[in-house]
C-alpha cells in the first residue's frame, strides 16, 4: 500500500505540457500563503500578470502544487507538553507507512489567538522522536512500541506529563504542525513557537519559477527545463537544467543544472544546488555535483531561522549559479584522462554494495553496475548509461540524493 506522505516522482510527458504559465495562474498557488505579499512585492507580479513563464514542464509541476494544496491543508497549534496525552493507535489507518501509529491528544492549544480543547492527530514522520528526545527516549519507546510493550512506554509517557503538570521545567510551549487530508488530522512536527518560517511546496516552487522568468528576461536566450521531480505535502525536489546542450567530449553532450529541494520540516528549508547534466536523455541523464569546496561556491542554503524578506532576498544569488557549464566539462575530460570507465564503475559498485550501504539490499542498484566494461576511451558512454539507469531506480529520494553524491564523488575525483 503507498504512504500518501511519501514524496513521489513526477511524470513529465512532453505530449501533456505545454511548457507556459501566466504568471497570475501561479501565483494563484500563493492565495493563502502568509507570504504571498512579500513574494508579489518582491518579484512584481502585479505588474507582469500577464506575462507567460516558458520553463518546459512548468505546467506539469502546477497542476502537482495544486493537487497537494487542494487536498492536504496545513497549519499549526501551540500547546503546552501537560495537556498532550500520547497513545498508540488501536485501528490501522489507510496509506500510512506505519498502520498503527501513535495518536496526539491535546487537552488544551491555541489556534492563533483562540484557546480550544480536545484534538486528536496521527503522528507522522519524524514527529514522534521529535516528542520524545525532548525527554532522551526516542530509541527507547520506539522499541517498547515496536516490541508490543506499548503499556510500558505509556507509563514513561504519562510519567513525563506527571512532571510537566509539576514542574515547569518539564512544560515546554511548542508549535505543533498539522495536516488535514481525507477527513483525517495528522501531526507532521514539533517546532519552537517563534523563529520558525515554513514556507511550503507551494512557495518553493512559485519563487523558484518568478526567479527563472527574472533571470530569462534579463538574459536573452537562457532557456530552463524542469528535466525531474518529485514531491509530497512537504517535500519537492526539482531538477532544472540549461536547454543549451555543450561538447563534452567522450562523455556526450552537458548541459548547467540546479537542484531545487524543500523539507518543510528538516534541517534545511530551501536549498539550491548548482549541477550538471551529462548524457542521456533531456529529461533524465546522470546528475553530477561539484567537489565540495567547489559546491560550497555553488549553492544557496536557505534555513528555517530565515525571515521571508531575507529569503526573498538571498534569491537574488541564484542567478549566479544558473549558468556557466565549461569548467565543469574541463574537469570532466581531466577525468577521463586519469580514470578508465570500469576503475570507476568498480568503485560505484564497491560503494553500494558493502556491509555499511544503505544501498547494499537494493538489488536493482547492485545488478546495474556489476557488468564490467571494456576500458576503452568510448567506454564512457556505457558508463554514463548505467548511472543514467540508476537515476531512473524509483527509490526514496533522500537515498536517490546520497546516490547522486557518490556518483558525483567517485567520476569528479582526480586522487
């Protein structure tokens, strides 16, 4: 059974894109963002309404954004952890990777400015070992639930609320972020009250786009290709690469990249990442990352902590990472000159497939890269065709990110 909070590719069908969008339709996703003033005022969408974006697949991703806006609704109460009960979940929910999951009883919150009673929510991702490690047992309860001794876990639970009710110290006022979908209320995470800015999907990708048009505008001829994606109600990752394609010698054609990632509720809130595209096909082929001192240059990094108005500002830095390919292709025929194709496939299939792996029980991932190849300068391009095959895997997308990595690491690296 899916999880419906899994965050899922995209399919981008050229036959069902028109590759535009009138710049008020997609800001139309921002309707009841509490940003949505700051981000018109920023990128003047008043006054180019009217204006189309043409970014192939622009389209596509809208009609996601709008699906997730329409049917999961965001927001959050505060509460203080003595009115919280927590219990496990006695009937399974549907599309939950974790049929029985725990439930958040608050006895008493604040929605906005009004104090309310009794709300029940299923927690979800990591929200539960958010509660727990305020109190050091998140690996402990999880096992006490997970090994049928949920009665156990209850009785540390109420005790910690126990101390709660005496002892402020133990109290702590929280914001609590919540989703609504098909009649059913989940808790998605803790957070502190002040100080925390989630901006959403929604917002991602709206400024993501207007920043592409300014950037367009200003400079004649670039033109942008949304070329992979895949989202949830708090995820999106976008991969939107330069449609100018360049020589890259044996390894084909490579063209300038960004990878666009959201996490309404992890470390960081939007990050944007310069890339490069090599081989295969426009709308796929192998992702490679920077070295890492290089990447540090080439990368925005936009926390939680971040006020919208400094947010909308740092996006003025992307147009300094959305072009320039040629030093990337430098060092890639640098590389190709000290490597042989199946040095590198052997350490792409060493990589994945030892004990410490996350990757090693994906045997999909271990058979494409088992095959040894002929180390010959045309090598190359069956070497990109395997990694092009994995970057087609539908695996979790924070493994897919690793795997980029290690891909990136071992064909980039001249030791």
């Amino acid at each position: 059974m899916t999880d419906r909070f899994i965050q899922k590719p995209v399919i981008l069908n050229d036959d069902h894109s028109s590759g535009r969008l009138k710049v008020s339709l997609l800001m139309s996703l921002l309707r009841e963002h509490p940003y949505q003033a700051e981000v018109a005022a920023t990128f003047k969408t008043d006054e180019i309404a009217g204006e189309y974006i043409q970014v192939d697949h622009i389209d596509t991703i809208f009609k996601r954004i709008q699906y997730i806006n329409q049917h999961f609704q965001r927001f959050s109460v505060s509460a203080q952890s003595k009115h919280i009960n927590i219990r496990q979940s006695k009937d399974p929910v549907e599309e939950l990777a974790n049929p029985l999951p725990l439930i958040f009883n608050f006895e008493e919150y604040a929605e906005i400015d009004e104090i309310k009673s009794d709300l029940n929510c299923y927690a979800i991702y990591d929200a539960k070992n958010t509660y727990f490690d305020t109190y050091d047992m998140a690996k402990y309860a999880n096992r006490l639930f997970k090994t049928g001794l949920s009665e156990l876990a209850q009785y540390n639970l109420d005790y910690f609320k126990e101390l709660a009710e005496a002892d402020k110290r133990y109290n702590r006022y929280r914001s609590y972020r919540l989703v609504a979908n098909s009649d059913q209320l989940f808790l998605r995470g803790i957070t502190s009250v002040d100080r925390y800015y989630e901006y959403g999907v929604d917002f991602t990708f709206v400024v993501t786009m207007l920043a592409l048009h300014r950037d367009m505008k200003r400079n004649e001829g670039n033109q942008y290709a949304i070329s992979s994606a895949a989202s949830s109600e708090s995820k999106l990752e976008l991969i939107i690469t330069d449609k100018r394609l360049k020589d890259a010698g044996a390894f084909g054609k490579a063209s300038s990249a960004i990878i666009v990632t959201t996490n309404d509720l992890g470390q960081g809130s939007l990050n944007y990442s310069k890339i490069i595209r090599v081989g295969g096909r426009l709308h796929g082929g192998v992702y490679l990352f920077n070295s890492n001192e290089e990447a540090n240059n080439s990368k925005l990094i936009i926390s939680h902590r971040t006020s919208p108005k400094k947010t909308l500002e740092n996006l003025t830095e992307l147009d300094t990472i959305l072009n320039d390919t040629e030093d990337f292709i430098k060092d890639l025929l640098a590389v190709k000159a000290i490597k042989t194709p199946d040095e590198l496939r052997a350490r792409i299939e060493y990589k994945l497939t030892n004990r410490r792996s996350a990757f090693r029980d994906i045997m999909a991932l271990r058979d494409i890269f088992k095959t040894k190849i002929d180390n010959e300068i045309s090598a190359f391009a069956k070497l990109l065709a395997m990694c092009d095959k994995a970057e087609q895997l539908e695996i979790d997308y924070d493994l897919k990110d690793k795997l980029r990595y290690i891909i990136s690491d071992i064909i980039l690296s001249k030791k």
